[in-house]
C-alpha cells in the first residue's frame, strides 16, 4: 500500500502541472488500466509508473520490446543492492530492462548509498561506467541529535520531553518491533492526543486508513517501524525520533529525512542504549542472508553504533560517510556544534530514587558504557587523540566515528596502553582496528 499512495502522489503532482502521467498497479480496475493504457497511446512524453515486481511479467518484458522509450528511471535504487539497507531481490532483476532495451539510458535515484552501495548498483544494473552525482546530503533546517539512556524508562522521559518541547506539526516515532510500536502508543496516548502506530502486522486496508489519518492531521504522533516510509512525504514533519536504535546509518539517514520536507526547522533525534545493539544484533542473527551478508551487516551496525558514540559534527560525518560532493567542518545546527540550541530536546532530570536505585542505576549506567570524568592529564590525552583521529580521517577521507568512536578514545586516555596487547583490552579496539592504527595510537598516546 505504500508504494501504491507513493506513484499515486507522484502522478497527480505531474498532472498538476502538465505531464501526462499514469501508473499501474494491483488496486487499479481492468477499466482503469485501459484508460492508462490509451492516454499513454496518444504519444509524445509520458511518465508510467510501475512496481519492480510487474517489470518481469512476461507481457511487459514483450511490451517495451516494442514500445518507444526514452528512459528507464528506477527511484530507491539502494534496494538494488544487496548491501543496501532494503535489498529486495524484485530490484535486483531490474537488469533485465537494460537487457531488453540496451539503447535506453538507465537513471537510478536514491536518498542514501555509500560507494561501496553504488559500485554494487552499477554492478547489478549491468550499467558501464555511468555518470555519478553525489549530492544533496546536507539538511541545513535539521538538528541532528543523539541522547545516550541508560534504560527505557529514560528514553520515555526524553520521549514525552521532546513531544512537550514540539507541540505543533508532525511527528513520526520509529521503534524496532511491531509490539513495541503498540506498547508505546498506548503509553503516549494517556498523555498526548491523536497518536497512532503503524507496522507491517496490521491488514492492508487498516494501513492504509492509518496512513490516510496521519496525512490528513487526524493523528498527530505516528509510532511506527520502518514498515512506514516509502511514499511518506508530509511537509511539517517537526520531529523525528528513533525511539530504538536502527540496524544502519542508511536507515537513520532515510528516516531522519522525512523530518523538514518543506524546509522548516525540525529535530531528529536518536534515543541510544546498550540495549538497543541487542535487538539489531538479534535480528542479523537470525538472518538467511549468506554470510558475506550478514557480515556487512555487523559491519554496518557497528558504523552506527560508532556514530551515535562520536563526538564530531554530525552533519560533516553524514557528507564524509556518503562522500557528498559538498564538505563541511561544522554545520552549527547539531547537539556537537550547537548543544545549547533552543531546538536541542533538553533531558529531563531523573526521578527522585532511592539509595538502592541509585547503586543499580549506577550498575546499569557502567554497563552501558558511561565513563568517569577524566582529570586534567587524561582530558589532554583525549584531545591529542581526537586531533589525530581528525587528521587521520581527512587522510583516509573517512567519517572520524569510522575510525574510532569518542567512547574508545575516552578509554585511551583512561587507561593509556603501553603494547598492542594492551590495545585489545579497549572498548571498540578489535583485530582490525588494532593492526590498521594501533601503532599510531601507541604513537600519540607516548
């Protein structure tokens, strides 16, 4: 059903301006597919939209053979790759259209690939050295924020904070699993109204009114998986919260995306706990992917998780990760550069506790990686460590979090290793890391 609203948006926003367009989809009567079928046999330019499944029916593979086109344009070509964040093995067969019609130009779109992602969509596309733009990445009108919390009881409290702190416009509320979408909702709903959830369990027709509620301002609050996004293009999206952690730096990207559409000030903040990398880790585990697959997945976690750990701008790590042709150093509107900003979500203080909860809060917040205060030898360390690690990803070309998040620096300069054993014992300093830098990180640390 997203898709479907998607090409039914796209073709009444070109007909709104004069371009003949149509789409064909299983919702459509026979009557209506004709009708598509005889404006589109009138000639000159139109625009047909179609789903990748429908490209490899048998009659449409014979139709374009002998049909004029100018162009094939596929959208979300991310889900091309099979290292992309939403592989769908339908866009993988879309080859077959180059196959077919070798003199058409092909122009594949999408909001978020990283080389690595676009290689492997020339690759599958059967596409010889094609024209790369890389471009666009940088958001100005949004703050990017990530809020470390130690339970889920503290990413509640910043949840209804940030909902208090945004009363007006659209918000979207992604979680990571079906019952959790349900769970909070309800919770959100005894204290904000017209709130709904959405995920990928309910019937098609339920969706679809769910969706058609959101567009038309019925709800307010969405809680949602990741089940709602394709066609998702609403222009006062004021907030976007990642209540858990999603399984790549792609996703975040994508969904933080659809804060801002139309170009006002919007937050997109990401709510980060230990518990969180358990969940993603869960879900790779139980996979069928093959293992180079499951592999990058791990890796791609682990990019994020390293985000949300940085503490470089978030903006410049974005347009480095996705090597947009535009740089920045700082962007000025993030919780790195700007963290007093009157758009940042303010963490609400902790209830009052018992002496009990708080030696537990403690454990749990240990547990979760939150360190001790460095004193003034060990601040001066850390500093010599981000410098290096600021001119080490200029030099490789590389986000600073894709060479070590803030936390490992932080346990440098804590425990200041002496050998390359000694390196191994440090949080985020596996095998790889410690051969690539670990020579140079004992260099700076003497």
């Amino acid at each position: 059903s997203p898709l479907i609203a998607l090409m039914n948006d796209q073709v009444a926003a070109l007909t709104r301006v004069g371009v003949p367009a149509g789409c064909l989809h299983s919702g459509q009567s026979m009557d209506e597919k004709r009708e598509v079928f005889r404006r589109l046999n009138l000639g000159g330019p139109f625009v047909l939209y179609v789903s990748p499944e429908r490209t490899q029916k048998d009659g449409f593979k014979n139709w374009i053979c002998g049909f004029r086109i100018a162009l094939f344009a596929i959208d979300e070509a991310h889900c091309v790759s099979q290292w992309g964040h939403d592989f769908r093995e339908e866009y993988s067969q879309l080859k077959s259209l180059k196959a077919a019609r070798p003199e058409v130009p092909v122009l594949a779109l999408t909001a978020s690939a990283t080389p690595f992602v676009l290689n492997d969509i020339a690759k599958q596309l059967g596409l010889k050295s094609p024209a790369r733009h890389v471009h666009g990445f940088y958001r100005p009108n949004l703050y990017y924020q990530v809020e470390s919390c130690v339970d889920e009881a503290e990413k509640m409290r910043v949840l209804k904070q940030a909902l208090r702190q945004f009363p007006e416009g659209r918000v979207i509320v992604y979680c990571g699993t079906r019952k959790s979408t349900e769970e909070l909702a309800e919770e959100l709903g005894r204290e904000f109204d017209r709130v709904g959830f959405y995920h990928a369990g309910m019937g098609a027709q339920m969706r679809t009114e769910r969706q058609d509620a959101y567009g038309a301002g019925d709800l307010r609050i969405l809680v949602a998986t990741n089940a709602f996004g394709m066609g998702i293009d609403h222009p006062n999206v004021r907030l976007v919260v990642h209540y858990h952690m999603p399984g790549t730096i792609d996703s975040l990207y994508q969904e933080m995306g659809r804060g801002g559409r139309d170009g006002a000030h919007s937050t997109c903040l990401l709510l980060y706990a230990k518990k969180d990398k358990g969940l993603q880790s869960y879900f790779i585990q139980n996979t069928r992917a093959p293992a180079h697959i499951v592999s990058s997945r791990w890796q791609a976690l682990d990019n994020l998780i390293d985000y949300a750990e940085g503490g470089e701008c978030r903006h410049a790590e974005i347009l480095t990760y996705y090597q947009d042709a535009k740089r920045i150093e700082k962007c000025g509107h993030c919780d790195v550069c700007d963290p007093s900003s009157a758009r940042r979500v303010e963490k609400p203080p902790a209830p009052v506790i018992t002496q009990r909860s708080v030696r537990k809060k403690r454990k749990t917040a240990d547990q979760a990686g939150e360190s001790s205060p460095l004193n003034p030898d060990q601040s001066r360390i850390y500093e010599v460590l981000r410098a290096w690690r600021k001119d080490k990803s200029r030099e490789l070309d590389v986000p600073a979090f894709v060479i070590f998040s803030d936390r490992t620096l932080r346990e440098l300069a804590q425990k200041q290793p002496t050998s390359t054993g000694e390196l191994f014992e440090i949080y985020g300093m596996g095998e790889a890391k410690v051969e690539r830098f670990g020579s140079e990180v004992l260099g700076a640390l003497k």
